[in-house]
C-alpha cells in the first residue's frame, strides 16, 4: 500500500536544506508544511500558496515533485490536496509547470485532478520557458528539512506572527474564528487592525475575502476599540467586499485603535 509520509518527509535534497534558500518568513513556512509529512499541511501550503501570490521556484518544485508522484494512483483521500497542489502551481502564472499539467490533462488520473491541471494550464503564458523536470527532487534521499524558530509559537504570540508576517491563510482563519468567539485580546486585536488599516484602501484582489473577514472579526470587539477604523472602511474603501461586510454603525465611545499604533515589521522581528 502506498504510504504517503516517507513520501513527503523528505522534500528538501539533502545538500540543500530550507535554510540554504532566500525564503521569505511565508515562504519558509509552507516550505516546513510541505516537507512536515502531514497531508493537512501540503493542503494548507498550497492553498497559501495560491493566497500569497507565491511564486518561489524553490518552493514549487517541491509541490511540482509531490504532484507529479502522487496524481496518477492518488486515493480519494488524497484528491482534494493534489487538486489544490495544481490550482497552485497554475495560479502562480509560471509557465515552468507546464509540461507536467499537461501531462496530468492527458493522464488517465481522476477526473477531478484533471479538471484543477486543465484550469491551471490554461491560466499559464505560452513561452519557451525552461521546464520543471520530474525527479530533480530525490524523494529516496531527500530528509525533512528542520522547522523554523518561529514553529513553537502558540497562542497570541502565534496569531500575532501570522497577521504581521502577513500569511492570507492563517489571517483569514484567524479572523473568521474572531467573528464566533471574539478577539482574544487587545494585542491581537491591535495587531489585526493594523493590518487591516494597511490595505483596506490598497488591497489586491486576492486579499479581498480575508479583509472583508477582518473587518467582520474587528467588529466583535466589545468596546467598539476599532469603530472609528471600520467605519471609515465601510465608507471609503474601495474594495467592495469590505465595503459590504463592514458594518456601518458600532456601538463604543473609545478610545479607538489609531492607525499606525503597531509596528508590524518590528512585530515579526521579535517573533521570529
């Protein structure tokens, strides 16, 4: 029976560990997803992958190498993973992955596999660009490469680490968690809404549902610390989705969160 952790364990060659890369702190950490042995995580490192924008060959050809060993004989359980893996390799607009969604179109792997490579290769420019090339990943040598400082974190400091360092996937988690049982404290309250703060006016569309997702989880707070924020979210974004999900009248009388109170770049620093 195929095993899928001595799969993944190893996604890093063994003379090049993720700490060899230029990673960035997001990059990293769906790096340490990927090679973490856990299918929950590679699904988590793809759609982060897709939220972030991310577009680092040394962490796609580590996805490429799990797509391409698994899509043709994947059990059901695996689909759902794979199927992102491929959304992710087309949305990053690389035409390195071509090749390999081709062949998965062309394959006799599972419909729904198919139709996710179909889309991805679609989304992809025509160019003569050099090509991943399957098996440049040893899976038979390659170890787990060895987590980050920051993997210990729990808690607020965690949360706090997620918004500052801006990971899409974790920030909107956080966020829709918020809006059921509320901020967990003003620290993380104050970090989300500096984050907020910096893009609601500025955000790209892929940002868009984890905005409207803060705004919602800002707006629980009980002492209206964040009113002033929203509301001026609410009338003067120019994101719909924000504009949309931002209520427009918040009970509280202060004193509001004033934007800029945070450091975000000094958060993560001290985090790291």
């Amino acid at each position: 029976m195929f095993s899928f952790k001595p799969l993944i364990i190893g996604l890093a060659l063994a003379s090049l560990s993720s700490s060899a890369f230029a990673l960035t702190t997001i990059e990293q950490r769906d790096y340490d997803r990927l090679v973490s042995g856990d299918l929950t995580e590679v699904k988590k490192a793809a759609q982060s992958i897709v939220a972030n924008n991310t577009n680092n060959a040394q962490v796609l050809d580590v996805l490429a190498e799990f797509v391409a060993q698994n899509y043709l004989h994947a059990p059901d359980y695996q689909l759902d993973t794979i199927a992102w893996a491929c959304r992710a390799l087309g949305e990053t607009g690389n035409p390195r992955y071509q090749e390999l969604l081709a062949s998965i179109v062309n394959s006799d792997a599972h419909k729904k596999v198919r139709k996710y490579a179909k889309r991805s290769l679609k989304s992809l420019p025509s160019t003569d660009a050099s090509q991943y090339v399957v098996g440049s990943i040893d899976l038979n040598s390659i170890q787990k490469a060895p987590a980050t400082n920051n993997s210990s974190l729990t808690g607020d400091d965690k949360a706090m680490f997620d918004i500052a360092s801006g990971n899409l996937i974790e920030i909107k988690m956080l966020a829709q968690k918020y809006t059921t049982s509320g901020i967990p404290s003003q620290q993380v309250g104050d970090t989300l809404a500096e984050y907020f703060a910096q893009n609601y006016k500025t955000g790209q569309q892929h940002q868009y549902d984890t905005l409207a997702w803060i705004c919602k989880g800002l707006a629980t707070d009980k002492n209206g610390r964040y009113k002033a924020l929203i509301e001026d979210a609410e009338e003067n974004s120019p994101i719909r989705a924000v504009r949309k999900h931002c209520p427009d009248e918040i009970e509280g009388k202060g004193p509001y969160y004033q934007a800029g109170t945070v450091d975000l770049i000094e958060v993560e620093k001290q985090l790291q």
